[in-house]
C-alpha cells in the first residue's frame, strides 16, 4: 500500500477530501521525522511506537577495494508494534 492509497482510503471512509487527508498525513509524518530527530520518541497506544535505536560501531569490509572500514555508533529509526497490534496481524495475515 502506497501513500497515496493510504490517502484515497481514508477520503473514501471519512468523506475528507483528498487534498486535506494529504496535506494531514504530510503534517503527521513530519512530526515523527521531526521528533525523532530530536531524539524524542513517538507512542500511538494500540498502535505501536516509532523509536531511535542505537546502532553501535563496527567494523565492515569494502569487498571491491578490499579494504576494512570502521562504521561509527548511529541511531536508525525503528517502529515497535503494540502488543495488540502485533497480535491482530499474527492471526490474520496469510502467506
């Protein structure tokens, strides 16, 4: 599902025009991006939480120049699913 699949599906069920669902779903997004940069973490009960996660230093191997090279500590975004949420997909999604 694609952003703009998540935008005709809300307008369809809420009867919200396009341009407004678009326009909230900008402002949401850039509220997690914003957040997380700041290192603040974001939490929707019954949803999940979007997080930053520490990604400690290591070392990697370029293979085409056959070099070793030392990747620094990082933080990465992450998103953690709520227990109830977790649950629901477990049950329902076939494969």
């Amino acid at each position: 599902m694609t952003k703009a699949d998540i935008v005709k599906k809300i307008s369809d069920e809420t009867g919200i025009e396009r341009v407004a669902v678009q326009a909230t779903l900008e402002a949401f997004m850039n509220v997690v991006k914003d957040s997380l940069t700041e290192g603040t973490n974001v939490y929707l009960r019954g949803f999940g939480s979007f997080i930053t996660k520490k990604r400690a230093s290591k070392t990697a191997r370029n293979i085409s120049k056959n070099v070793t090279i030392k990747i620094p500590a990082h933080y990465i975004p992450a998103f953690k699913p709520s227990k109830p949420f977790l649950n629901e997909v477990k049950q329902k999604v076939k494969k």
